[in-house]
C-alpha cells in the first residue's frame, strides 16, 4: 500500500490490517493439547496435575467420562465436550472444551433458593442451578480452543474452587 492511501486510510479512520487465515489440520490429542506451552485441548493428565498443584486430588471415572473429585462436601467432576455440546471420550482430537462441576443433594428447606439467583448475578464465569430432584450444582465452562497457558488454567480452576467456597456460604450460610 503507498504511502498516500495509507494516510488516507488512517485520515478516514479506516483499519488496514493485514490478515493471514490460517485452519491448522486436526492432529492427535496428544500432539495438540500442548504446543509451544499452550493447552489446546481437554487432557486428562494436564487437568489432573492442574488439580493436584491446587490440592484437589481427582481421579478417572469411565463412567463419568473424564475425571472426578470431591471438596468441601461437594461432588465434582471434570469432563470434555465438543463445539455441539456433545459430551465426548477422553482423548478425542475435538475436545476442546470442558466443564468443571460440583453437586450435591440438598434440603430445599436448608437454604434460601434466591440465594442461586443472587451468586449468578454475582458471578462472572460460575453458575448455579438447583434442579427437580433437590440437586444444586455448580459450574464453569472452559474453553481451550485457542490455548491457554498451564498457569492460566491452573487460575481458573483456582477461581472455580473458591467460587464453589463461596456458592457453599452464600447457600448454606457456612
């Protein structure tokens, strides 16, 4: 572009940004869950040393389908799912999402259900639900799409423990 056109450009407020499209092939799991430090897709070993480094211990569940732990009286549970929602094996080369969730059977007459309402409009990334068979459950969606770095992810699946902390005094008053 010369000179003139890109002042023009830049004169009208109009970006000119050079753009390189790029859709990598889809590899393995295993060679595309970490590159260049980055996860990139759900993987077991990663997320259960990502628990392990915040002192929740998980383990294996086949019939979960991924992995799961217990803290503070809830039942937890990490598992992949794909862009369709579709809950999948682990090791899929199209996990590229998971979810961390916590549940518990509660008492409906034990807490103030508006108390749901009030953590969701307080939290960010966390939401709450009770269901028809007096369970409450927490949880957050992760996406690893684009990457994230080990830490980062340690981050959040930090920021997830505390808001399950939150959510167990902001429901049951502990």
């Amino acid at each position: 572009m010369k000179p003139t056109a890109l002042l023009l450009a830049l004169a009208f407020g109009v970006a000119v940004i050079p753009s390189v499209s790029h859709t990598a092939p889809a590899e393995p799991l295993s060679r595309n869950v970490i590159q260049n430090g980055m996860v990139k897709g759900y993987d077991e070993d990663t997320m259960k040393e990502v628990l392990e480094s915040i002192k929740v211990e998980a383990e294996e569940d086949e019939e979960v389908g991924g992995l799961v732990f217990k803290h503070a009286g809830w039942e937890g549970k990490v598992f992949a799912y794909n862009e369709d929602g579709e809950i999948l094996d682990l090791g899929d080369p199209d996990a590229t999402f998971c979810m961390m969730q916590v549940g518990k059977a509660i008492d409906e007459d034990d807490m103030d259900l508006s108390a749901i309402n009030q953590f969701n409009w307080d939290s960010h990334w966390v939401r709450a639900y009770y269901n028809d068979e007096s369970e409450i459950f927490v949880e957050m969606d992760i996406e690893l799409s684009g990457g994230m770095t080990q830490a980062n992810l340690k981050r959040t699946a930090q920021n997830f423990i505390e808001a399950v902390d939150s959510a167990e005094s902001a429901f049951f008053g502990e």
